[in-house]
C-alpha cells in the first residue's frame, strides 16, 4: 500500500495515508473527500562517514583501465 500526500480543499488541512486500490480518503479534520494530491519527496539518509576521494585514471575522470575515452566519459 502506498502513502500518499494530500491537502483538503475545504479546510486547507495537510495529511498522509495509507491508500488501498479503490478507496478515497477523507480528511482527518473535517472528513471532506475533496482534496489534492502532493508532491511526495523522499528523504535519504547522509552518511556520517567520510567518503572517499574518486581516484583519477587515465583520463582523469574515472579509474577505468582501458584507456583514454574508453568509459564513454569524453
């Protein structure tokens, strides 16, 4: 089941809930079922570990063995 974001449009109210296929949800607040999905963002985590530098191959982008242009990096 995916969560989904939305605003009320009766009383402006922001919310996300679990939607099964086929059903409509209603607004936490005033129960109204006229609302407006959101744009969903995700969040990733930062890693707190120092990362480590790219190395520089042949053609100073990657560390690609074959030569100069080889990786498709041009």
């Amino acid at each position: 089941m995916p969560i989904y974001e939305y605003e009320c449009k009766q009383c402006g109210t922001a919310f996300e809930t679990l939607v099964r296929s086929g059903s409509v949800p209603d607004c936490p607040s005033c129960h109204s079922t006229e609302r407006d999905k959101k744009l969903s963002v995700f969040a990733t985590a930062k890693s707190t570990a120092a990362a480590a530098p790219a190395a520089a191959g042949y053609c100073g982008s990657c560390a690609y063995a074959q030569g100069p242009g080889a990786c498709a990096l041009k």
